[in-house]
C-alpha cells in the first residue's frame, strides 16, 4: 500500500509518530537486476533490449511519495547501495540492536554477469532506463556514474 494511502487510513498522532522509511535503489542497477530476474525466469532467451521494448519496470516512487508523486513523505529513503549503513544509521536512531548483518542473502543467483551497469548499457538503453525512471532520479539525485 502506497505511503500516501497508509497516511490517509491512520490518525495523524500516529502517522506523526512513526518513523516511516523505504528502501530505494540506483535505477540502472535495479533494472539491470530486474532484467536478468525475468531473464532466468524465461530461460535465458530474453535479450536486455526485448526486457526494456516491454517497458515493465520496478518503478517504486509512487509507494513512498504523495498522491502527485512530487513529495518524498516517508521519514526517510535508505539507498540499497548503502543499505546496510543506512539501516545501522535508522536501528540506531530507533535503539534497535543491529548486528550490521541482514541474516539473508538477496536473489543473487538470477545474475551471473557481475558486471557494473555502467559497462552493461549502451547509451540508448541508458536513456531507456533514464525516460522510465526520471521521477526516482529527480527525487534521489541518481546519475549514470561513469566506471572506471
């Protein structure tokens, strides 16, 4: 349920109260790990050109955003490429124990190319990914990093 339903079905003592945060992560990562998830999952016959022609991304924004979609509401967005740091920052601003470990390991195996995604997409990919992706990039401040 998007953030911005959760405000409107809760008291604003206790939406207020609450500390709400959301993980998000660096677009071109995300869609390149998407990718190779759909990719797996058809066999390997998936092409990253025919992923992005269907237009089906893990678009987020709208989950932790106003109705709009222009207002971050949430108290807080943790970048998953820090997220162990950023969850040690929020569990201590909580006085929640954090062992600095997750416990679980994420859905790695769907990617055997470990590449960075800065060496994976062309520059019209690139722009694929940066179209679908505008408001996240605008909101967090992403860019397409050159790698060295």
């Amino acid at each position: 349920m998007p953030a911005f339903e959760v405000r409107s079905r809760v008291p604003a003592k206790v939406w207020n109260s609450y500390f709400k945060f959301c993980v998000e992560r660096n677009p071109w990562d995300k869609v390149l790990s998407h990718y190779h998830m759909h990719a797996a999952r058809e066999g390997g016959s998936l092409s990253l050109d025919q992923y992005l022609a269907r237009g089906r991304f893990p678009i987020n924004y709208f989950r932790y955003t106003d109705r709009a979609g222009t207002k971050v509401i949430v108290d807080r967005v943790l970048r998953y490429e820090n997220l162990l740091a950023d969850l040690g920052e929020v569990f201590a601003q909580l006085n929640i124990p954090f062992d600095g470990a997750l416990g679980v390991r994420a859905n790695s195996e769907y990617r055997t190319d470990r590449r960075p995604y800065q060496h994976v997409f062309n520059d019209e990919q690139r722009r694929v990914v940066e179209k679908a992706f505008a408001k996240e990039i605008e909101l967090h401040g992403y860019r397409f990093e050159p790698q060295a």
